[in-house]
C-alpha cells in the first residue's frame, strides 16, 4: 500500500534514506510504501538546535493512510498525533492528547504552534 509522507513544516526536508537523499518538499508530500515509510519516520534524525535550544530543523513528517481508498487533504492532518500517528478529529483534541501522552514533545509543538 502506497502512503503520503507529508511534510507539515514549511520548510524542505531533506534526509538520507537507504543511501538515498530524499527530499520532502516543505507542506508537500512524497509517496511510499507503508513499510518504507514506517521506516522513513523511525530512522534516527541528528536534532540541530539554535544557540538557545530550539530546534532548527523538527522532523515534522506525517503518514497519511487512504481512508476508503480515498487520501485525505493536508488541512485534515492537522489532526494527526505526529508520535502515534492517530487521528484525533480537531486540532483542539490533539492538543489535549499531546499535552497528557506526550508532555516531553511539548518543544516540538510549541516551536510548530510558533512557526504556523
Ligand atoms: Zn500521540
């Protein structure tokens, strides 16, 4: 099954993947196959950070599965937990997720709430 990596962060993502740069274009995506992808999102990222600990460079990729075969706009991954991959309906509900599952990815979240 073929699958979107997007790329929630406006800016390119470029990464080495089985020998291979794979560049994911900044809010685009590229197709790949579930298990690829899987990999793809787990591989280790080196975290580049600015002189005061923010990151410069978040490895913000989503998978996006077809739902009834039909691949859903960018808008609605806003919804998507970004560590476990489910889907949370609004932005609001992810937040609370994400604050009560994941307290120690609140960096990340602050840094994508400050770059939208
Ligand atoms: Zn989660």
């Amino acid at each position: 099954m073929q699958v979107r990596v997007w790329n929630k962060d406006h800016r390119d993502h470029v990464e080495m993947f089985k020998g291979d740069q794979v560049t994911v274009p900044g809010r685009g995506f590229i197709l790949l196959d579930l298990s690829e992808a899987n990999q793809f999102l787990g591989q280790f990222t080196p975290i580049k950070k600015d002189g005061h600990g923010n990151h410069l460079k978040p490895k913000m990729l989503v998978i996006e599965k077809p739902v009834d075969g039909v691949l859903r706009a960018l808008e609605s991954v806003e919804s998507i937990c970004m560590l476990c991959g489910k889907d949370f309906g609004t932005k609001e509900a992810l937040d609370v997720h994400s604050n009560k599952e994941h307290p120690a990815a609140k960096t990340t979240q602050a840094f994508r709430q400050k770059a939208n």
